[in-house]
C-alpha cells in the first residue's frame, strides 16, 4: 500500500467516523479486487477548486504524471478535498460500473460480498454534499475520487478535538511520512496501522 497526500489540505466537510468506514469499505473493495494478483493498492490526497463540467488535475504518486479527472456532474462550484484510491486489479465493464452504488449489487461470489460497502460510500459522500468519480480499464484497475467540501471555519471549530496530530505530506509506502485529509485520515501511524489489520497480512 502507498500513500500520496497532497500540501496544504483543508479540513473537509465529513463526519470522522463515518469517513473511517468509508476509506475502509474502498480499500476493502481495492484489495478484493486484486486477490487473485496482488499489487499496488494507492490512497491520495488533493486540493481542488471545482465547477461542474470542468476537469481538475490530481497528483496520484504514479510515474507517468499526474490525473485529470472530470468532476463530478451537479457538483456545487467551491473547493473540494480530494480523496482517490487506486487499485490494479481486474478493473470493470462500463455496464458493471454504472451500478456500482446500488444497494445490494454485487459481483462477488455468493457469501464473499453484500453490496452494502460501495452504497454506503455513496451515501456518506452525498450526505457532505459531495460527488464520486469511478474511471476503470479492464485488465488495468479501478480509481474512485471521492470530493468532499472544504469546510468552513464553524464546522471546523465544531468538529475540532482537543489534541490534533502532526500533519505532514509527501507520497511512498509505509516507511514515508504521509498527510492529511483534515478529518478522518491524517496519516498518523495509528491510523495507518488500523487500515492495514483490517485488511489482513498480506497488505502490511
């Protein structure tokens, strides 16, 4: 698993534990994606100042440079976190990818998924008044971009605890140092550990 965080991130407008579970239902559905295979599974962070209809480019740690990406259609015009986890797994037909938020939809085998994680996801996304990207190749892997508002100054003050972590930024594995996303996931070696014990040894 590698990290890219993005500088200078502002604090966006979601609920922390509600943001946990949705990085874990992602990157849980990244490492299925690649059972069978194995690679790289990336988690980045970016700033982004959005209008529907435009696109926004997006520093994703990968060697053939950076992302542009559309946003999201109806998204409010304002600035946005970015949050986008990339797999290499099997990647998906446009006819599966379409569906991929509806309730119970699943092309898992039978007891292995419940088609509640990505709905879930969608929903936690449109309760921050936000919007979800999903571009896939099959053969090549999946990326979904999740843009969350910026919150503002109240919100902060409200959702602020009394003892905040470091945050610091740069992309790598778990020996670098990685960023923020302002709630949620600030990179912390906790948290990092969290994310990797619950998705098994074999993404340590």
């Amino acid at each position: 698993m590698t990290y890219c965080f993005g500088t200078d991130l502002a604090n966006a407008r979601v609920d922390p534990a509600n943001f946990d579970q949705l990085v874990l239902n992602l990157v849980t559905n990244a490492r299925d994606a690649m059972a069978h295979e194995g690679g790289p599974l990336t988690i980045a962070t970016n700033s982004a100042k959005c209008s529907s209809g435009t696109a926004v480019t997006l520093d994703v740690g990968r060697d053939d440079g950076a992302l542009d990406v559309e946003v999201p259609v109806g998204l409010a015009p304002g600035d946005y976190v970015v949050m986008s986890v990339l797999d290499t797994g099997a990647g998906m037909t446009d006819e599966i990818r379409v569906r991929l938020f509806e309730p119970f939809f699943t092309t898992k085998e039978r007891g292995r998924g419940t088609g509640i994680g990505l709905s879930s996801v969608a929903g936690i996304v449109e309760a921050s008044e936000g919007g979800i990207v999903v571009t896939s190749e099959l053969g090549v892997g999946s990326t979904f971009h999740m843009f969350l508002p910026v919150a503002d100054e109240a919100e902060v003050n409200q959702g602020r605890s009394a003892s905040q972590p470091a945050i610091v930024t740069g992309c790598g594995g778990e020996s670098v140092a990685t960023g923020a996303l302002g709630a949620g996931l600030d990179g912390t070696r906790p948290q990092r550990q969290w994310l990797h014990g619950s998705l098994g040894e074999k993404w340590q």
